[in-house]
C-alpha cells in the first residue's frame, strides 16, 4: 500500500479528513511527499512523485495539477503556500520574456516549473513555457487557473492587500489584455491552438474548446480585482460586456438536446445575411450516428467545440463541468447535464468518474485528428480514458446545482478503488475498467482531487467561499 513518504514538514498539522477513511489519509499523505520547496518555502506540487512515470516532466510542477492541491490548501489554512505559489510564477514570468527571439506574449504562464539544486545546494527554477513541453503545446489555460486560483485565494482569506500589490495588479492586466485582445474573429469566445489545455496533445481541440470558454468566463470574472480607478476602467467594462455576450453565446449555440437536435437536423445551409437560422452553416450529414441514439430525452450538454461548418458533438466532461460551476449554463441545462450524466452514467463515470471525452475517435480519424498518437489509442489517456482527478468538477458541477446525490455516487466508486490501485493518472476502456496502459500512479490531482471533493460533499457552501458561485467581491 502507501509507499510515499515525505522528506519534510507536512502540509498541514491536522488534515481535516484523514480520520474519515484510508483513501484520504493515504491522499494526504501523497500530497505531502509531492510538496516542493524553494528557499525553505513550500511553493507547489509535483504533478506526480512517481519515479517510474513515463516522461521527465511529471516531477514539475504544473500550475493546472496544483489547482486542486491550492484549493485544499485556502480550505485547510495553508494560503501561505498558495500565495507563494502565485508569487513564484509571477516572478518566472519575468525571467522569460523570450523564446528564440519571439516575444512570449504578456500574460502567458509556464506550464510547469521546477526546482534544481547544484552540488552546492544552490537553487533555481527552470520553466516551462511550451518551449519545452512535448509537442511544443502552449500552455493557454495556465495564466487562466493562475488567475482563477488567485481570486479563491482573496476570496477565502480576505487578503485584498495581496491582489492590489503592483506586480500582481500588472499580472492581472496582461492576462486580461492578452484574452480580451482582438483577433481575427467574429465570434465572442477565444481561439485558441490545440492542446492549450488539459488535453495538450493533438486531439482535434483546436478552435473553440468549450473548456477554455468555461476558463475564459471565470478569468474575466477576475476583472473585479483591478483597482477601480480610471486607468483600468476600460478593461473592466470591457470584461463585463465580453461576460456577457460570452454566456447568452454559449447557452444559445454550444447547447445541445434532443430540439435543438432536431432543428441542426433540418438545417437549411448556405445562408447569407444577419438573420439566418443556420449561423454556422453546419451541415447536417456532419451530425455522427451515436449522437441520436445516446442522447437521452430530457438531457442535454455543451458541444466540445464551435466554428464555420463544424460542430464536435464529443462530450467534453471539464468544459461541461466547469461551465455549470462558472454559471454559463441556465438553471435547466444545468439540470439536463446532470440528467445525462445519470442516464448515461456507464458511459460518462463508468468504475472511474469520470470521462474525459465522449466517445472515442477511431480509426481513420484517429490517424487524422491524433497523427495516431499511441497514447490516445480509442478509450485511453485523453481520448475517452477516465480521469479521476474530475471527480473534483463533477462534485463542484452537482452540487451547485442541488444533485449532491450524483456526486456521493460517483466518490463512492472512486474512492477505494484509488487507494487500491496508487492513485492513477487516468483509466482504460469504455467503462475504465483497466488502469490506464501508460498512467503513472501516485498522481497527485488524483489525490487532491478527492480530498476536495469529500470538502465540497461536506459543505457546499465552500464552493462559494473560494469564490467560485455567488456574490462578486465587494
Ligand atoms: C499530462 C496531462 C496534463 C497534466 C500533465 C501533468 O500531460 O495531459 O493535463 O497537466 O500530464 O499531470
């Protein structure tokens, strides 16, 4: 069993909920062997302490897998450690302002980080800025959860003196600047490369991915931590206005139901003018053979991505989950996700909540839209492998919206079954039965992700202390 032993000071003195089973001790535990430290700081996680884990980089950092890990931390009285956090990755920042001659743009954060020590003890920190990364992925939804994480933190301590510092005030505006920059776009939601996110390899999510959009939405909520004085008011109100438009825009054209399904059925194409039906032009041969048959009546979801003459029809867990915790979904979609998601629970959570996407791409589109990635074979890693460390947006998603029934479910199947396997990174086959072919275990989000989840089934009200739902901070 437990093989993870810490080298130093615990995170916390008494983890809240050690005593409430073996898997959360045992989660506690991994989180603190996976602590690292930067000048006798704690300042962040590894991503996995597994030595044996497939690639170098799983021993950084990474500011999206600290997330879960940050949340636990403002929840548990170690906000000391998320402001370092936040701090240090200001400050390396900083120290790149280049790669091979081209600007990195204002406002992008590295992926990861980690610290090297030399044989006299002497430390730095070496980033990850995509320059680095496997397949040369930008890190877009880094700069996101920085700010994201950074409002739970004001949120939860009150710590408004921290936000209004100069370096973090200029963070803010390069990160909002740089998504509220105009493109070459009509369209209200943010373009962005594939693999910006979660899912950083090539798997067809380049354009929209509605995962960014939810990411989107809640760092411009952010805008709020900007002194209100004259010089950011244009980028407040622009923020505002952006939220807006950003919402009614995906509640009226990301939405999916059996209706709306219908109407993209019967979709008249090739229509110019303002007023048309058919935005997008999509049409509807491009609608897949599963979507009729697998999408329950009375249910419904965002699709995974947007834009001329396409529709990906994938279901995209993060993006949905999110979304509905952001509060883009009306109160009746929010209900029809979770509707889906326990109807078509074999499929969606399955023996590990949760999938990340919906179905697997196969064959000659895998070799298309993968470049047959052996990682993201049909029904593992990111191509319809399950991901327990969503098992946090899923909790966060029901219980905003009164379903806390699903979510007890769904821990209930992922809780001894990771303490029995190691904490895997993800699971194979449709229904993630097998431990991912290629997942290296002791994966710290799995870890921190059901620790906060178990604090979210205990007291929803957390959600809204942490600022995620609720009131804007006056
Ligand atoms: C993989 C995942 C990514 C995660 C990283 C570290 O690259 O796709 O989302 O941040 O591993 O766990």
């Amino acid at each position: 069993m437990p093989e993870h032993t810490p080298s130093h000071t615990p995170c916390f003195e008494h983890p809240q909920y050690a005593d409430r089973s073996p898997a959360l001790a045992d989660a506690y535990r991994l989180l603190d062997s996976a602590l690292i430290t930067y000048q006798g700081k704690a300042v962040g996680t590894m991503a996995s302490p597994d030595p044996r884990a497939p690639a170098e980089n799983y021993q950084d950092c990474f500011v999206r897998d600290f997330v879960s890990a940050g949340l636990v931390m403002l929840l548990e009285g170690r906000s000391d450690i998320v402001r370092s956090f936040l701090s240090l990755i200001m400050h390396l920042r900083d120290q790149q302002e280049e790669i091979e001659g081209q600007q990195v743009a204002p406002g992008v954060l590295p992926a990861s980080f980690r610290v090297v020590q030399n044989a006299s003890g002497e430390e730095t920190l070496i980033a990850d800025f995509g320059d680095r990364a496997i397949g040369r992925v930008a890190p877009v939804d880094s700069m996101m959860w920085w700010a994201i994480l950074l409002r739970a933190y004001v949120h939860s301590t009150g710590d408004t003196g921290f936000a209004k510092t100069p370096e973090v005030q200029r963070m803010l505006r390069m990160i909002l600047n740089l998504c509220l920059q105009s493109r070459f776009e009509v369209f209200p939601t943010l373009l962005v490369p594939d693999g910006s996110f979660m899912i950083d390899r090539r798997m067809g999510v380049n354009g929209h991915p509605i995962e960014i959009q939810a990411l989107f939405d809640m760092t411009l909520r952010c805008a709020e931590l900007l002194e209100a004085d004259e010089g950011n008011r244009w980028l407040v109100d622009l923020a505002v206005r952006r939220r807006h438009v950003l919402k009614e825009y995906i509640q009226n054209y990301y939405w999916l139901d059996m209706d709306e399904l219908n109407r993209v059925n019967r979709f008249s194409t090739e229509m110019f003018g303002q007023d048309v039906d058919n935005l997008f032009n999509i049409y509807p041969e491009s609608i897949p053979g599963w979507v009729p048959d697998w999408l329950p009546d009375g249910a419904g979801y965002f699709v995974g991505n947007l834009g001329p003459g396409r529709i990906d029809f994938r279901f995209f867990s993060q993006g949905n989950l999110l979304a509905l915790v952001a509060g883009l979904a009306s109160p009746s979609q929010s209900q029809g996700m979770m509707n889906l998601i326990e109807q078509r629970w074999d499929d969606l959570i399955g023996r590990m909540p949760m999938k990340l996407v919906y179905p697997a791409i196969e064959s000659h589109e895998w070799r298309l839209i993968t470049g047959s990635d052996p990682k993201n074979t049909p029904w593992s890693y990111h191509n319809g492998g399950n991901w327990p460390v969503l098992i946090w947006s899923l909790t966060a998603a029901a219980v905003s919206c009164g379903r806390e029934d699903l979510a007890k479910r769904a821990y209930e199947v992922a809780e001894n079954r990771l303490l029995r396997d190691g904490w895997p990174e993800y699971y194979d086959g449709r229904h993630g039965r097998l431990m991912g072919r290629k997942a290296n275990l002791h994966q710290v989000w799995s870890a921190t992700g059901l620790i906060f989840a178990q604090h979210l089934l205990d007291d929803p009200s957390k959600l809204e202390r942490l600022g995620f739902t609720g009131t804007a901070l006056s």
